[in-house]
C-alpha cells in the first residue's frame, strides 16, 4: 500500500511539473534528434506537420504528456521525467501553446 501511495504523490508531482523549470532548448534537440524523421516520413517529409493537421489527437496538455510518453516508450528511449517534460514544454511553447498555469 505504501508503495502504491508513493507511485500515485510521484506521479501527481510529475505531472504538476511547472513548465518554467523546463529546459525548451534541450526538449527541441531531443525531438529533432527523436522524434522528427518518424513524423516527417509519415507527412510526406514536413515532421511540423503532425502538430499542426486540423484534426490532431493532442488538445490539451495532458494529452500533449501522454503522447510524448507513448512516443519515448514506442521508440524505446531512455529519457528521465524531466526530459519528457523538456520535449512537452517545447512542443507546447512551439506548437499548442497550451495553458499551464492550470
């Protein structure tokens, strides 16, 4: 049970992350170095084009986590929390421009 309660304070706390601690330099290398030929070689070479289609599957920040997640298993990477919130407060600074102060 203690460890369960752990797991849930950890999680509540990664994902209560302010996006002022993010390093958005080192999430944009990240995702260019990780993520961008994948994304290019679905949209006829724009990786851009992912986040800006008209129907998109991220429409908040959570969602804008969980699919970073999803994509860092799915690719197999070894990135640390905060490299996963580099990637979102990138991606969210560059193309969602997302509400954080939520």
């Amino acid at each position: 049970m203690k460890s369960l309660t752990f797991a849930v304070i950890a999680l509540f706390q990664f994902l209560t992350i302010p996006h002022s601690f993010a390093d958005t330099s080192r999430g944009a290398k990240l995702e260019s170095d990780n993520c961008s030929a994948c994304h290019a070689a679905r949209f006829n070479g724009d990786s851009s084009a992912i986040y800006l289609r008209e129907h998109r599957r991220v429409n908040n920040r959570n969602q804008l986590i969980s699919q970073v997640k999803f994509c860092k298993n799915s690719l197999g990477l070894v990135w640390f929390d905060e490299q996963v919130m580099d990637v979102v407060e990138h991606l969210n600074k560059r193309y969602y421009q997302f509400d954080t102060s939520k």
